[in-house]
C-alpha cells in the first residue's frame, strides 16, 4: 500500500512496520505499485462508491478484555497486544456462540444504508476461520458450540439483494499457526517455513473461499508478507483460475493487486485516477470492543464519503459486531441514516468521479460527463456560491434533492450561485450545475479561496510551493494501538533559503487574522519565523508540542501570527520561511484565515 505525494511518503499498515517510499507524483507511484493493464472487471467497483466492512471473529467474543485489562485500539489485535497463548485463545472458541446472528438482518442493513458492496473478515491475523473449513478445525463449526457456518447464509443474503460479497483474508500473518507469520511468543521466528504455511493452509482455505461461496465481488488480502514478486504472482495466477471476475485488492503484495487501498483510516489530499479505495472504521476499533464508543455521526458519514468520492475512490466503513452476532446500535442507526440521505443525494455519489472544482470553504464537488455536483457542507452568509475559474458553458444551475433551478450568472471565469435558503445544520447539501464544453481537470494551482463569508478559510498544506530543503510528507502516527492518523504536513524548512509559498484568492476586502496549525518538537520550539504577506512581514516564534513519533500522537498548535487587512479582492502570496540556519521550523499542517468583522 502506497500513498502518493511529490515527496518522501510515510505510511502504515495495521500491523505492519512503517515503511518510507520516494515517488515523483501521484500517478507516477500508483503506476509503479501495480501492473499491466486495468482489469475489465472494475467497472462495477468504480460505480460502487460506497462498501461494508466487517471484522468479526473470536476477538469479537473477548470484547477488548483479557484477565481483567481492558484494550484500546484494533479489538482484532488483542491475542497479539495481549500475548496470549495459542492454548489459552483456542479455548475462546469454546463459548463462541453468535446466536443472534442474522445473516437477512445484516444484508437488509447494508441495503437500506445504501452499500453497493460487503467485505466481511473470513480469517484475520488470530488464525481463526469464520465459515466451514476442511482445511483447519479451527473454525466455527468444528471449534464452537455454534455450528453453523455464518459465510454462506450472509453470501446468499447480499446477492439477494443486489450486494457484491467479497471476504477479507489475511494470507500471511496467522498467530495460530507455528509457520504463520508474526506470532513470535509461542513460535520461534528462526524455525518458521512460511511456504509450508502457504501450501498447507492459506492457499488451500483461499481456494475453499473462491470455489464454495459462489460469485465473489473481491478478495481483500492484507499484511503480505513471506514471499517473492515471482512466488506472488504464481500465488495470484493459482486463485485467478477460480474466479476470473474477482477482484483482488492491492495487500495481496508486490503491487500485484487489481486496485489500490489507501492505508487505514487515510483519504488522499488531492484527486487519484483509476480504482481505489479509502478505509475507516465507524467507531475506533474494526474488531468489536464493548468500551469503544466513539461512533462517527451520520454528518460526518456522508461528509466523509462525499470527500472520499470527490477524490474519485470508495469508501469502505467497517463495522465490528459484538461476540453474539450483534452489530452496534448505532452502527446501524446512523448507517440507515446515511441511507436516507443516499436516497435523495445517490445521485451525486454513485458512478460518479472525482470533482474538477478543487475544495472550497463550502465543502467539495463530485463530477459526471456534463455535471458537476456541489457538496455544500457550509452555506456561505450571505447566500452567493463562489465556483471559481469554470470554464464550462453552464446551461442551468439547481438543488438535487428539489430539481428546482437556481438564479446564476457568470462573472469573467467564475460562476456565481444563488441559493436558496436551507437547514444549517444538514449534513450536505448538493446542487447541480450542468455544462457543455471542456474544462480543465483538476489543477493543484488554482489559489486556494478565502473568503469572509465563512468563519474560517483553510490553505491545506498540500498546495504548498516550496523551496529550497522544504519537502511535503504524509506523516503517519497513532494515538494508541491501531488508531492510525495521516496529516499531510510542510517539513524540512531548516534554512533562511527554504520557503512554503501559498496563492489564496480574497474574494472579499476585509480584516483577517492569519493561523499557522503546525506540531513542533522540543529542539524547534522558540525558533524565530517569518510571514510575508500584504506586503507585510510578520515575526513569529515557534511553539512546542512534542517530538514526532510514528507510535504516538503528533499533537498541533494553532498559533495566530498576524492580523491583516486586504484592502481589495485579489491574489495573494504568503511566503513561509526560516529566520535562522538550523534546525527543521515545525511541522505545518495548515494555513487559517478567519475574517474579523
């Protein structure tokens, strides 16, 4: 899995070790991470746009506790954080139970959240099979008092209702096993033959998934690991044969995979063409955790899809039912929520590609041949939308949700909206606007808006011009055990001669106060820096937050350096750099404007 930037990337799996990857652009290193021509079988993926994802397993039974200490992060990760025997979690599967599993509940669920797809774990890292397997009696029906198999009752249950199923399964790490990879408390590392392990369980159990399941829509491999490009290719070739219409994700290794996953809980910050796919979790945890509470709103569902979908991907949400077969009260209340709005917005999401408008202080765009789709998460005051430098011939302007049209009209390479009056508090609001003609694609240097018709106006640092050392990086770090962040910071600005220039557009004249949001470790704190904007420089000294560490948090500061008045609309530079020679400045994360008024 590879993230893309102009710079050094940074990245994580779940698990995995933090690896640093140097790439030229964005679809320079997609190219490189996966071969050959596109699969002819992605086209329902591109369409899709909005996927399940569910962990379940024995983990789900412990519920993020083992003797009396409660776990914090990945609930799938527990026999790993807590070290437990391969004797003592065998004897987890003794009391697994899910009696309340209800394979026409779940499918109806992803139905009415308006899911085009399911990806359901079929063995994690715990080793543990989820369906009937012949291969290993550590599974549900020969290991658990359940006996039944859950897999082929859910298979059938999505198919019925027009979902793709697909299983998740971790091909490399298995904790049960002595030749699996990464249980290193009950097997020696030095004794272990992953190529037996390949040949005795994991190939043979992938060839139960894709021959006794029917049709499979994807196979999400993860955490690859043992073997060569060659011995991965022959590993695909082998399961291909099973089903040539399965789509296979990028964690099958080697760049190998048929369309990419972003690393977990991370979006791009700018457009990436062809297929891929952005995965979060609905609360923290993707296995269950009784404890983890902290379940994204429908708001922030739909804003987060719109946003994945404004970058032309998928997202797929993971839910984590509990140990009886239950998923979260309110997974499945505020995913029906988010189904309720996809019935009226699917519209704009569904088939659709990434927006050719880049982001505005209202939010993001969606695009289709001849619409583009207006995402407004914040409604300008006084009720005028900026579309700034489209060049399309637009023939009309109205509210999907409505068709009601819209007053508009264009001034020089802008369109300026009308619109109407609407809840503030809605999630996301879409308006259409339908044009005829060509129009540039999505392009990086367009100034970024300011305007003080919102609180606040944010210059992310991606659009960043930099000079001299400066380099751009995706930074990836933890809050605790598998809570993976991804911020896109400025680093490296050490000397006098590096800068970050940023172009904004002001739409209106007007008093601003200027942010820098930025983490800065203890050896860069109390550094002199410089602002140049208006024709003004302004003098800051940096303020500490903590040192970077992939495994811990990176907090930020918002840091106000400067109170500005812009005189006239316009476009304008604001310069950052170093006043000394030295060490790294901070880490900028982004620039804020906030009108006074």
């Amino acid at each position: 899995m590879n993230l893309i930037r102009k710079t050094i990337l940074v990245f994580a799996l779940a698990g995995s070790t933090i690896t640093t990857i140097h790439a030229q652009t964005m679809d320079e290193m997609w190219d490189s991470s996966i071969s050959g021509k596109e699969n002819p079988n992605l086209k329902w993926f591109k369409e899709a746009k909005f996927g399940m994802f569910i962990h379940w397993g024995l983990y789900a039974k412990l519920a993020g506790e083992w003797k009396d200490k409660r776990y914090y992060g990945s609930g799938e990760w527990i026999m790993n954080q807590a070290r437990i025997p391969v004797a003592e979690y065998k004897q987890v599967a003794q009391t697994f139970n899910p009696v309340k599993f209800n394979a026409d509940e779940w499918a109806q669920l992803a139905k009415e959240a308006g899911i085009k797809y399911m990806v359901i774990t079929a063995k994690h890292h715990e080793g543990f099979s989820m369906y009937d397997s012949k291969v290993s009696d550590f599974d549900i029906v020969d290991a658990t008092p359940y006996k039944k198999d859950p897999m082929k009752a859910l298979s059938e249950a999505t198919r019925k209702r027009g979902i793709q199923f697909g299983f998740y399964y971790s091909q490399f790490q298995d904790w049960y096993e002595p030749n699996g990879g990464r249980n290193t408390w009950d097997f020696e590392e030095s004794k272990k033959d992953y190529q037996k392990y390949y040949r005795e369980k994991a190939v043979p159990q992938l060839k139960e998934l894709l021959t006794n399941y029917g049709p499979l829509g994807i196979v999400w491999f993860d955490t690859p690991g043992g073997m060569t490009k060659a011995q991965t290719q022959s590993f695909v070739n082998e399961l291909r044969v099973l089903q040539p219409k399965s789509l296979f994700s990028s964690r099958v290794g080697q760049g190998l995979g048929d369309y990419r996953d972003f690393g977990d809980s991370e979006v791009p910050a700018t457009p990436i063409k062809g297929a891929w796919e952005s995965i979060y979790t609905h609360n923290d945890s993707w296995g269950y955790i009784k404890h983890d509470m902290n379940f994204k709103t429908p708001t922030e569902i739909i804003r987060l899809l719109a946003n994945v979908a404004s970058k032309g991907g998928n997202l797929m949400l993971n839910v984590g039912p509990d140990g009886e077969g239950n998923i979260p009260e309110y997974s499945v209340k505020f995913l029906r929520e988010t189904g309720k709005w996809l019935d009226k917005n699917g519209e704009s999401i569904y088939s659709s590609t990434y927006g050719l408008i880049p982001a505005q202080p209202w939010g993001v765009s969606t695009s289709k041949l001849g619409k583009q789709y207006l995402h407004v998460w914040q409604r300008p005051e006084n009720g005028k939308l900026l579309v700034p430098g489209f060049k399309g011939k637009v023939a009309k302007v109205y509210a999907l949700a409505d068709h009601k049209n819209l007053v508009w009209k264009k001034s020089g390479d802008d369109i300026l909206i009308d619109l109407p009056a609407f809840d503030a508090e809605a999630a996301n609001t879409v308006f259409v606007m339908e044009y005829s003609g060509k129009i540039a694609d999505y392009d990086l240097n367009v100034p970024t808006t300011v305007s003080n018709q919102f609180k606040e106006n944010i210059v992310e640092a991606t659009f960043a011009k930099l000079k001299g050392n400066a380099q751009i990086k995706s930074l990836t770090y933890s809050h605790y055990y598998g809570d993976w962040k991804h911020t896109i910071c400025v680093t490296d600005m050490k000397d006098k001669a590096d800068e970050a220039d940023f172009s904004i557009r002001v739409t209106e004249p007007g008093v601003y106060k200027i942010t820098l949001e930025y983490s800065c470790s203890p050896e860069s704190s109390k550094q002199e820096g410089s602002m140049k904007v208006n024709n003004q420089a302004f003098l800051f000294r940096t303020l500490r937050t903590s040192e970077f560490d992939k495994k811990a948090p990176l907090p930020f500061i918002k840091h106000t350096v400067a109170t500005t008045t812009f005189s006239k609309a316009g476009v304008y530079t604001i310069t950052l750099s170093p006043l000394q020679n030295g060490v790294e400045l901070f880490k900028l994360k982004s620039v804020n404007f906030a009108p006074i008024r």
